[in-house]
C-alpha cells in the first residue's frame, strides 16, 4: 500500500462507481429487443410451479430428491410448467426469489423446499401475496397464527428408518450400529430413535452410536465419523446428511454394512447396501399438481395445511434389499412395512425411556405418527449412544 | 468382518490416520503457498485451484478410467489457474489479495460449473499402499492404508526445503521475495520468478484437490474442501514459511479434522462446533506467542504483503 | 483543459472493462448453450429493469456496504483485513443478546441497543485483530481469516447450544427478538432500513477519512509507519481506532441481518456477506463512496443469479463464473491508468506511449 492513491482519488472513484452501475444497465439493454419468447401465453390452465433448493440440484441427497420430484410432475403432465432455483441461501435471497417467480415467471404455487425458508421468509411473502399457495417441506403451520396460502408438507421417512433398523439389527454381527447426523434437531433425532427402536425390536441389546458432524454437507467430516464408528467395531452405518455419498462409499471401503438415505445409493455399495429410506417426492408433488388442477386450493380449505404421509401416502419408498440381508430380516421387514401400509404399527407406543434413563412417553401413550409432539423430538431414546446437546 | 472395537484407542488411531488422509490435500495446498509466499505473492485464490483440480482429477479418472492421468489434469488445472493469478496480481495496482479472492469465486464457479455431471458417478480411485498387512486389526490395517500422494508430498517437503537453501533457483525465489531490489540488481527477472512460482504453487494446489476427490474422502461434491485451501494459507504462517515444517503443520490440521468425530465415538458428546474450530484457534495462538513487534516472524518473505 | 481527460479516464476505463467482461459472460452462456443477448436482456430485468426489481439489487447491496467498510477502513492504514465476515456474525450475536436483554424496554431504545451492541461486538473482534497487529506484529489479514471461522464456531456452538431457543425446531436458533423490535422497511419499498444505514456510514466513513485530521494521520499513517511514528503520531491507537470502526460497521450490518431479516441469530447469518464485501472494498479501491455503489453493482449480479436458472436453464454455478469474470476483469482494469495515450494530457505530448498490453 503506498500513498500514491491517496491524490486524485474521490472524484475519480465515485465517477466510477457511478458509471459502473448505470454502464452495467445500458450494456444489458442491447440485449432486450432479442428475447421475448421467455414467459407468458401458454394453455388457460396451466399451472407454474416454482420449485426452490437450498444447495445444488444434483447432491445425492436431499436437495437432488425434490428435485427429481418436480421433474416427476413435469414429466406426468402435460399443463405443469416449473420454474426451478438452486443454490439459495435462507435469507433476503428466497424472499427475492419468489418474488421473481410470482412476478415474472407468473408462478401460483410455490415448494421452497428448505426448513429455514419457512420463518420469518416464507411466511412474510405469504401476507403479500395471498393468491399465491406456498407449500413448505418439513415446517409446522400453526392454525390461526400462519396465513391461510400457507402449508407444510413432509413425510414419516422414520418408518423407513424403523425398518432400516429391523434390517440392520438381523445383519450386524457386533450388535452395534452407527448414526452420522447433522445437527441433533428433530428431525434427525426422531430418525436415529426409530432406527434403534426397529433395531431393538428384533434385538433388544443393539445399540447405535449417534455422531453430530455440525452441519448439513461436511464430507471428510462425513468420512471421518464413518471411519470412527468403523474402528469402534460398529458395522452397520446410516446417515442423515445432506448427501450420504460418502457415508455409502466409506462404510463399503472398510467393509462394513451401509443403509442409504434421501435416495437410492445401492450403486455406491454393491456388497455391503442393506437398504435404504428414500423419499417419493414424485407422487407427493404430483397429489398436489392434481389438487391445484382441479381447482382445489389452501385458502378455502379444500387442500388440508398439514400435509404428512408415510408409506400409505406414497411418501418413502424403501431401496432394494441388498445381498447381505438374510431372509428372516426380509420377512420382518415385509411384516413390518405391511402394519405401516395398514396403519396398524405406532413406533412410539410407551413405555419408551430415553438414554439417560427418563422416561418420554409413558407407558400409558401411543404416539401416533401424526402426532405433532414427535415433531419436537428433543431426546435419544434408550440404546443410543450420544447426546443432544452440541 | 470381524471388527473389534478399540475403544479410546480409537482416538489416537483417528487422528494418525486422519492426518495421513486428511492431512494430504493441506500438505499440498500448503506446499504451493509455501513457494507462492516465498517469491513474495499471497494467493488466496487456491482454494478455487484446490475446487477446480478436484473436479477435474475426478472428471478425467471417470471419463478416462485412469486416476493417475486425472491426478496429471488436476495439475494442469491448477498451472492455468496459477497463470491467471500470477499475471494478474503481478500488473500495477493489481492487489494480490483481491484478486485471490475473485479467483476463489471464479475457480469455485467454473469447478461448479463443469462438475455438475461428475456428482453422481463414481470414478476409480487412486490405489493406496497397504502397509497394515502385518497387523490384524481391520482398523488399523485401515489406518495404514497410505495414498501414494501423501508419500509424494511427503517427498517434496524436504526436496522444497533443499531447492530454497540450496539451489540457484530457489535463491532467486528468496531474494525476489524478500528484497525485489536486491534481486533487480542481480539482474534477475522479479515478473518471471513470481509467475513461475505462482504458477508450480497453483500446480501443487490443484494436485491436492486431486487428493481430496481420488482418495479422501474420495468423491466430487460441491463441499468437498470446506475452507481447506484458505485455511492452508493460515498454515504456511504457522509453519513459517518452513517446507518441513508444512509437512507437521499439515499432518497436525489434517488430524485435527479426525478429532470431533473420534471424540464422539468414544461418548465426549459436547463442544464438537469448538473442537472443530481447534486448529484455528490454535494457529491464532501460536501466532500470538511467536510473533513480536521487535523482530520479524522468521521465515517470513520480507516483500509479502507490500505492493511491491 | 487538464481534468477532461482524466475524468474521462476514470468513467471509460471501468466502463470498458464491464462491457469487456459482460462481453466475455456471454461467450461463456453462449459455449454453455444459452442466447448471449437473451442473457444480457434477462440480468437487465432481473437487476435494473423495474423499480420492483430494482429493489431486490439494492436489498443484497445493503449488508455489503456494511461489510465492505470493514476491509476499507483498514486499508487506509495499509492493513488487509478480510474478517468481515467473523465480524458480522459476532455483531449479529452481540444485537440478539441485547435485543433479548432490553426487550421490556421502548422499540427504540431497543433498536439503539441493539445497533450499539451489535457495533461493539463486531468492532471488538476487529480492534483485537488491529491490537494483535500492534503490540504482537500478528499479520493482520491472516489472524482476521481465522477469526472468521473461530466466529462462525462460537455461532453455531451458542445457537446450538447455550442461546437455542428450545421451540426452534429444526432450523438451531436463538430466542426471537420481539417483533415491534424489530426494523421495518423505508415507506413506499420492501427495502429494509440496513439500506439507509449502509448508505450513512459509507458517507461519515468518507467524511472521516478525507476531510478530518483523524482521517489525515490515518492516511498518513498508512503511507510510511515508520515516518508516522517519528512525526509522533499515535500509530497503535490509530490502528486500533481504525479497526475497531471496520468491525463496528460490520457489527452493524450483522445488527442489520437480526433486526431487519431473521429477527434472531442462527446459522442464516453466515451467508457470505463478507467475502463480497472484501471484493467490493477492493474494487472499489477502499473508496467508501465508491464501495456503496459497487455494492449495488454486485447486488445487482446476485439479483440476476436467479433468473440465470429460471429462464436460460443454466446451472446455478452461472452466477459465480459472472461474479468471478466480473471483479477479474475491472481488477485487471486498475492496472491500465495512463496506459491510454488518448487520455494523456495533450500539453505532455509522451514521446514514447507506452503500449496498451505492455507489461511493467
């Protein structure tokens, strides 16, 4: 740094500055006159659904199965236009984003997909545009206190992970199964808890050890958890991380067992791939198209503002089982995911202790899946190893 | 299949291996900053380089099915990334700085870019070294399982340390870095000395980025380096410019990273967000104790940091 | 007349090196498969093209007037600071704490004592790095780097943990500052008022720096330490004075993000503010004037980010290759004053203009 800038400077620089935006204007206007075939026309009934991602649309995982949802429902009808972003962090951004979808690409239903949209971001558009629907993946509308275009959609992929348990408790030869989650939220609790109470409900004396990386995408993070467990003797691992890609591959170099998560990575595991929760965002986008189609909307009520769904509702699927699994774990994977399909299974039935000995739901409870309190999940149950707080 | 469990020997274990693994793409990344500093140019850029060969040893070990060729690309990656950067921060009232900074967002933005295809696939990976046969513990045997790129930069840290001290060359490197005028007056060419050691830093960086997708943790994803090509500037201070001394400092970050999760498996639940701020705040403290306004930091290129 | 031609200098340069890059953008769209022309259209429309859309620039601009002024301010000193980022975060937690603290108090004393805390942690953080530079020689550019991730640990470990508000379910957050608490948005806009105080303190830290004799043995300072010292000026206190105002501007634009945006503190406020602000600062040449509307220029980039996506298909990596061509290009361009003999003064009449691409 030298003094020479300290002459001549002000004038200079703010012209600059100055000239700087509005050249940046008037150069983007040459192009104007030669695109107008973006936007507008199209059938009277179509419908533009804005579809809005967190991280890239291709991550393995979480942000890449809603993608693949939506382009489901382009796929499976013909008067579905979507408009997609990716990549947009939760703050003023997603608010400018579904700005500009409503505005400029004309969008009446919108699926921000990310949790942290949902407050102060998503419900703050929703006032300003009351005709247009946002439908918000894994939030809690509350009656009264939201407003009415509002809803919140998400599935029990837990019962898949209660199932992934079953499985994973009749392979693992330790007894002793593994967790990489992100962030001790409820989420992610609740799928480490129905994973060990469908592990115990075949083996009682399995335990899971459960590690926090911190955040959403960490991948050595990732590798070295999945290394830990591995030396710790654990030999089943499964995840809930923005992208288990390196969960999968980890646990299969060190060969252990693997079960997936958001999608099917059998690819990624050939040998030791038990099976996996994935999500079916396809049949749940396309319910909703349908509803909208036919006139159905959120504010008069006719399309409900809790939308849950578990495997009755088309909202997981369950991955392949892999060559590891023995038969007696597919036979009481298969009882178990038909008293899912009847309804006639609740994980959560009491008495249920968490892992520091206090019991959570008493015995006298049956916590059925729709019941919001397992959406504040705040405890590990009783045979993980781990702890909620960071 | 058999695992035994290890127990708190678990925790040592993690963080020797995680320093062999996770240690290898700070080694590289630090060596480059290692040269780049010494000829007097910061180049923040790398952790666009690191991105960039990243993607591209994973992209050419996929399409190609030779590792070691994409290990060659990411290389090639990093000397163009590193033409860029030495041309630019080397014009007049170009800071250096800035425009690593621009070439973070541009490097991360092309890798981006052109990665997108190379997410889901898996490429063939770099085959490792075993040296754990004699031991029959599967974690251990793990553990042992060594990169032949981490022996390579383990090879280069002693062989920089020897080119600065020894060798014409790296003299030209040193005294470009600390005195340009000294160098001027040696009639050497300060614009070409920078630009190849830019250049050979970039080159080194982008082959770290190949560590990172061909062996640990071995997949191409858009999060893949986290902040290591920016903490690997970090790295080289704390090392003090020191070609043997970035092989401990990169082993002791790259363990680091394994502690977190070791300390988890062995029921230490707490704190895990400040265990992974450790290596920072262990560079900033030994930052504290080293340094003193009375002498320079030893080791540290006198022109760094000035226009000059 | 002798300032035409600089004048002109100043305005074509960075023009030309825009156009130039906007130039090389829409070669990149149109090898990646998209209408270079359509592109240009859509980013005009995205960014410029209504007051509605307008409004979405200068909303991503406001944080980064803040942010930049922390990289600026410093730089009169001869420091490179690149904390911006740890700063903000800090200042978004020190506003929650007080905004949590004083909530039974009137909305503005609230506000105030938000700003000011916000203000204080941020300016701390940074005054530390500036006191590290002082009394330990500790580089000033790598120390603010780590403080950036210590400050982002010390976030997500307090939102998670010591601050977490129980009830934030599945986003970590802490408890919310109450909503007649909070700052609303400028009358007739949805632009919040971070705007106004962007726009404010780039206008008093221009002020400061150029018309008062702090500003004076700043600069001077900056230019040579060592003749600083021997003209008896105050250099650690200066230094740290100096710091402590880069990262109380940043403390504000985290106040900022609490107050205006999120209305609590958690892992949101992370979003990169402080590495574009870096870059503004520095194109902008550590101008605080100039660093607000290069702001608005890289807003407006970050506003056109969406419609990329949305209307050429194009992935949504685009916008940083753009960002990046963008800052490559104008830094590139700073080093062509007084290459241009057109923009020579006619009195000097250079025997020998030097050419346009040669290199020093």
């Amino acid at each position: 740094m030298s003094n020479r800038k300290l002459l001549h400077l002000s004038r200079r620089q703010v012209i600059r500055g100055l000239l700087a935006t509005t050249a940046f204007g008037i150069t983007a206007r040459f192009g104007t006159g030669c695109s107008s075939a973006e936007g507008g026309g199209g059938a009277t009934d179509q419908v533009t659904m804005g579809f809005i991602y967190v991280g890239p649309k291709d991550d393995y995982g979480y942000n890449q199965a809603h993608a693949e949802g939506a382009a489901g429902v382009v796929e499976s009808f013909d008067w579905v236009k979507i408009v997609e972003e990716a990549s947009v962090p939760e703050t003023t951004a997603v608010e400018e984003s579904m700005r500009s979808m409503i505005d400029i690409d004309g969008a009446t239903v919108l699926f921000p997909t990310s949790f942290g949209y949902f407050d102060p971001h998503i419900l703050k558009l929703a006032e300003e545009y009351p005709d247009v629907q946002f439908f918000h993946c894994g939030g809690l509308y509350q009656e009264g206190t939201h407003p009415v275009n509002v809803a919140s959609y998400f599935g029990y992929i837990d019962e898949a992970q209660y199932i992934a348990g079953i499985v994973a408790a009749h392979t693992s030869k330790t007894g002793k199964l593994g967790f990489i989650g992100a962030k001790p939220i409820p989420q992610v609790l609740r799928n480490i808890n129905s994973f060990t109470l469908g592990a115990r409900s075949v083996k009682p004396e399995v335990t899971t050890q459960a590690i926090f990386t911190g955040d959403w995408a960490l991948p050595v993070k990732e590798a070295e958890a999945a290394n830990s467990m591995a030396d710790q003797g654990i030999d089943v691992l499964t995840c809930h991380v923005d992208s288990p890609k390196v969960v999968m591959e980890t646990a299969e170099k060190r060969g252990i067992f693997s079960s997936g998560y958001h999608a099917d990575q059998t690819a990624l595991a050939p040998k030791g791939y038990l099976t996996g929760a994935e999500w079916d965002w396809t049949s749940v986008y396309s319910k909703i198209a349908e509803d909208i189609h036919a006139g159905k909307n959120l504010m008069d009520g006719s399309i409900p503002h809790i939308l849950r769904g578990g495997l009755a509702e088309g909202f997981w699927k369950l991955s392949e089982y892999g060559p590891a699994v023995s038969e007696q774990a597919k036979q009481d994977a298969e009882a178990a995911k038909a008293a899912f399909m009847d309804g006639s299974m609740v994980i959560y039935n009491g008495e249920i202790k968490d892992n520091t000995g206090a019991v959570v739901v008493e015995a006298s409870q049956s916590l059925k899946q729709q019941d919001p309190v397992l959406e504040q999940m705040n405890y590990l149950v009783e045979g993980v190893i781990g702890s909620v707080a960071s | 299949m058999a695992t035994e469990a290890l127990g708190w020997w678990g925790v040592p274990l993690a963080i020797a291996a995680g320093m062999m693994r996770g240690g290898t793409p700070f080694l590289f990344v630090s060596l480059g900053e290692c040269l780049t500093e010494k000829s007097g140019k910061i180049n923040l850029g790398l952790e666009g380089t690191l991105l960039m060969g990243a993607m591209s040893a994973y992209a050419i070990s996929y399409l190609t099915g030779s590792p070691w060729l994409g290990v060659i690309a990411a290389g090639l990656a990093g000397v163009i990334f590193g033409l860029i950067h030495g041309w630019l921060s080397q014009q007049p009232r170009v800071n250096d700085v800035a425009v690593g900074i621009a070439m973070i967002i541009f490097g991360s933005g092309i890798a981006f870019f052109l990665g997108k295809p190379f997410i889901q696939p898996s490429a063939p990976q770099l085959a490792t070294i075993n040296l754990g046969a004699w031991s029959s513990l599967p974690p251990v045997q793990s553990a042992l399982q060594i990169s032949p790129l981490f022996l390579l930069g383990v090879a280069i840290a002693p062989l920089m340390h020897w080119f600065f001290q020894s060798t014409r060359w790296g003299l030209f490197i040193r005294a470009v870095g600390d005195s340009p005028e000294a160098a001027r007056a040696m009639g050497v060419s300060i614009f070409k000395v920078r630009m190849l050691s830019v250049v050979a830093g970039s080159f080194l960086a982008g082959i770290g980025g190949a560590s990172l997708s061909l062996y640990y943790p071995g997949l191409w994803s858009e999060r893949v380096s986290s902040g290591q090509g920016l903490m690997a500037v970090a790295l080289v201070i704390f090392a003090h410019w020191n070609p043997i001394q970035c092989l401990w400092a990169s082993l002791l970050f790259g363990g680091a990273q394994a502690l977190g999760p070791a300390l988890q498996s062995v029921g230490i639940e707490q704190g895990y967000y400040l265990f992974n701020a450790a290596p920072y705040v262990l560079t900033l403290l030994i930052m504290i104790i080293t340094c003193s306004p009375k002498r320079t930091l030893s080791g540290a290129p006198g022109a760094l940091g000035t226009d000059t | 007349m002798v300032a035409h031609r600089k004048t002109l200098e100043s305005i074509c340069i960075p023009v030309g090196a825009l156009a130039f890059s906007l130039v090389l953008f829409g070669a990149f769209c149109a090898a990646a498969g998209a209408n270079p022309f359509g592109v240009y259209a859509s980013i005009w429309k995205a960014a410029f093209g209504s007051w509605s859309t307008f409004q979405n620039t200068l909303i991503r601009a406001s944080p980064l007037m803040l942010s930049a002024l922390c990289t600026a301010l410093p730089a009169r000193l001869g420091l490179v600071i690149i904390g911006n980022e740890g700063a903000l975060v800090v200042g978004g937690l020190g506003a929650v704490a007080a905004g949590l603290a004083l909530s039974t108090a009137p909305p503005t004393v609230v506000q105030i004592g938000m700003a000011l805390a916000g203000m204080a942690a941020g300016g701390l953080w940074i005054g530390a790095v500036g006191a590290l530079r002082h009394y330990r020689a500790v580089n000033e550019t790598i120390s603010s780097l780590l403080m950036n991730y210590i400050a982002i640990a010390l976030l997500n470990h307090l939102v998670g943990g010591p601050m977490r508000d129980p009830s934030s379910l599945n986003k970590p957050s802490t408890y919310p500052i109450a909503e007649i608490n909070m700052l609303g948005s400028i009358p007739g806009t949805r632009i919040h008022y971070g705007l106004i105080y962007g726009l404010i303190a780039c206008a008093i830290a221009y002020f400061l720096i150029q018309r008062t004799t702090f500003g004076f043995a700043a600069r001077t300072a900056g230019g040579n330490i060592r003749a600083a010292r021997i003209a008896g000026l105050p250099v650690g206190k200066l230094t740290m004075a100096i710091c402590f105002l880069a990262g109380s501007c940043a403390g504000l634009a985290g106040m900022v993000e609490v107050a205006a945006v999120h209305g609590r503190a958690n892992e949101s406020l992370n979003a990169n503010y402080g590495y574009g602000g870096i870059l503004v600062a520095f194109i902008a040449r550590h101008n605080p004037l100039a660093a607000a509307l290069v702001s608005i220029m890289l807003g407006g980039i970050l506003a056109s980010g969406g419609i990329l996506q949305r209307s050429h298909n194009l992935p949504d990596a685009t916008v940083l290759v753009f960002q990046g061509l963008v800052f490559l290009v104008v830094l590139f361009s700073e080093s062509l004053y007084g290459k241009f003999a057109i923009f020579k003064e006619p009195i000097v009449k250079a025997p020998s203009a030097p050419a346009v691409t040669a290199v020093v």
